[in-house]
C-alpha cells in the first residue's frame, strides 16, 4: 500500500493511501474539526506533559507539540506499524517526543499526565479506569466516544455494560448520551479519589467528545456526586422531567428512568477563552459552535418538536415559532444546541405541548 502527504494546521505528516478503515494505520481525515478544537482547547489549558494515548498516524499529538506548545507529549500506539509511522511523522516535523508502543492501559499504569487524550475507535470505556489512576490533580482529560448506537437507545444493555448506565431512545438522544459519558469518567475517576468537572462538551456527527479538568480530594468527589440526578420518561407521550417519577404526570403511563450527571455540560468562562483563540487561529466553524455551547441553558434535556409532534399526532410548527410563543408567556426558551428542531426551555412539558397545538 502507497503513502500519501496530508497537511493539517501546521503539520505535514505521510498516511497510508486508501479509505480511513482500510488503511494499515488509521486515520480520519473528518475528524479534523475535533483535532482543530482540541488543539486550542490543550493550548488554552497549557498542561505540561500531554499523552496521546491512541496516536495511530500521530497527527494529534504531533499537532499539540506543535501548535498547543506542549513542552512534553506522549505518543502511543499498541500498534508496531503505527508506531514507526508515528516516528517518521515526527522527523518529518522536526519534532522531539516520547514514542511508546504499548497498550494504552499499560502506559497509562506507569505514567502519570497533565493532560490525557483518549480517542479511541468506538467506546473509551476500557481505558477510563487506566486514565484515572494516571491523570494528575489539576489536569484536563479528554474523552471521544463514537459508539453513538449504544448512547442513543439502540443497545440500552451495551451502554450498561460499558457506561453503568443505560441509554433511552429519547428526542434527546445525543444530550443524554453525554450525560453517560459524562458520569461514566466522574465515577471512574471517584475510585481514586478524584473528580472529573467538565468544561467543554460536544456531539458532532458520528462522535461524542468531552473535555474536563480534574481534582483531587474526598470532600470534591462527594459534592461532584451532588450533582447526579434522575430522568423520568415517557415513551407513551414523550414527557420527561427531572426526578423520580414511576409515572408519567402527563398521560400516567409507567416511564423508564436513568441516573446520570445532570450539572454543566461546558464552562462559559473557559468555553469563551477556547472560542476566541479558535478565532485568532482562523478555525472559524469551530469558534461558532462553542460560541453556541456558552449560551445553552442548563436544562438537562431538550424537547424535539418533531419527535412531541409524532407523539401527540398534530401538525409540525416552526421551532422559532414555539420558542417565541414560550418567551411570551414567560418562559425561558432558546433553540438546542443539539438539533435545529429542538428547544431547551423552563416551561413544563405540557405548556411546550400546548403551543406546539
């Protein structure tokens, strides 16, 4: 198989030819807009010794060296072929680092970081364990989960399973999905006396990606729990509320309830800093959204007026239409960050219902 030259941010770096699956060593050309924000998210944060624990074709961590100004970065790769490519990329920048060939679990045991990336093909969740015992007091982690059929319903056991929690086919699949990843890393993270407070979290496309600054004590993990709660649903009529609820308060039908973090998602001070170096750098399609993630409101879930209309049977309205509706009648109301058709309000669920009529 043949070598092709790719240039990303400052780097130039050699893959192999082929679609992103097929290759010998993977890489994702779409995954650029993640790899744009993480590299100001790294360089805004300004940890000191970075690792890229799943490096494949290295253009992560290479990128942190070189645009982040990471003074010390990790690169590793359980794969050999990988690992050799990781160092030719790295000569090809110019570029010094520590280069390891280990399962990501092993090097994460004997090592400990200001800053660990995990991104992984398909679930982290066998590496959270490892990454907790590794990630220093003070640190940021950060976590991509593409296994998005297990967040949003499809396999409620496999989320179990890999999340200790499981998943709802809701109208607010991907918000939730979040919320497991979410709680899944401050738990991991609880078993060794520390805390996982997230300051950017995001579903793009075909992956979830979340980036938290930890700490370390009893006292914080135990108020970091706090912030875990309920959410009752509905599959009858669509209501969800927040608590406990065996029954629906809309149609009294029995609902089905998870237990996740329901505090913030993205930290408004952090998530400003983060949007306005994307705009000095030009990443300006990553700048818009964060910018976006700074004004969601802390509602733990959204209403998809598509998915409440099906429900209910009546006619679809203009989400701009609902939300001008719900402001009128008091109601804090903003279109979701997370669809185009949906809304995040404090009305209760039978007012969004009414208007949506």
């Amino acid at each position: 198989m043949g070598m092709e030259n790719i240039k990303e941010g400052d780097v130039e770096i050699e893959v192999h030819e082929g679609r992103s699956y097929d290759k010998e060593v993977f890489y994702n050309p779409k995954m650029e807009f993640d790899r744009n924000l993480s590299v100001v998210v790294v360089s805004v944060f300004g940890p000191r010794k970075v690792c890229d624990a799943l490096s494949a074709s290295g253009i992560r961590g290479i990128r942190y060296k070189k645009e982040a100004d990471a003074s010390e970065v990790w690169l590793n790769d359980a794969n050999l072929k990988a690992s050799r490519l990781i160092h030719d990329n790295m000569r090809k920048n110019s570029l010094c680092g520590e280069i390891r060939n280990k399962d990501a679990a092993v090097l994460l045991r004997e090592e400990d970081f200001d800053f660990i990336d995990l991104d992984p093909f398909g679930s982290p969740a066998e590496f959270l364990d490892s990454a907790a015992g590794s990630i220093r007091s003070g640190g940021l982690i950060g976590v991509t989960a593409t296994d998005t059929s297990s967040f949003f319903g499809t396999y409620p056991r496999v989320s179990r399973r890999r999340y200790g929690r499981k998943s709802m086919k809701t109208g607010y699949n991907k918000e939730l999905g979040l919320r497991i990843l979410v709680s899944a890393v401050i738990e991991s993270l609880g078993r060794y006396k520390k805390t996982f407070y997230p300051k950017i979290c995001y579903f793009r496309e075909h992956y979830a990606r979340i980036f938290g600054k930890v700490a370390k004590g009893g006292k914080e993990v135990q108020e970091n729990f706090r912030n875990f709660g309920y959410i009752s649903h509905c599959f009858s009529c669509g209501w969800r509320d927040s608590g406990f609820y065996k029954n629906c308060k809309y149609c009294g039908n029995q609902t089905e309830v998870v237990n996740v973090y329901m505090g913030k998602l993205n930290n408004q001070n952090f998530c400003r800093a983060v949007a306005e170096e994307c705009g000095k750098r030009g990443f300006d399609e990553e700048s818009e959204m964060v910018n976006n993630l700074t004004e969601d409101m802390e509602v733990p879930y959204h209403h998809d007026i598509h998915y409440i209309a099906k429900k209910h049977t009546i006619p679809v309205k203009k989400t701009e239409s609902i939300i001008e509706r719900l402001c009128e009648c008091g109601y804090k109301t903003k279109k979701s960050v997370y669809s185009p058709t949906a809304v995040k309000t404090e009305a209760p669920f039978d007012k969004v219902v009414e208007m949506i009529k």
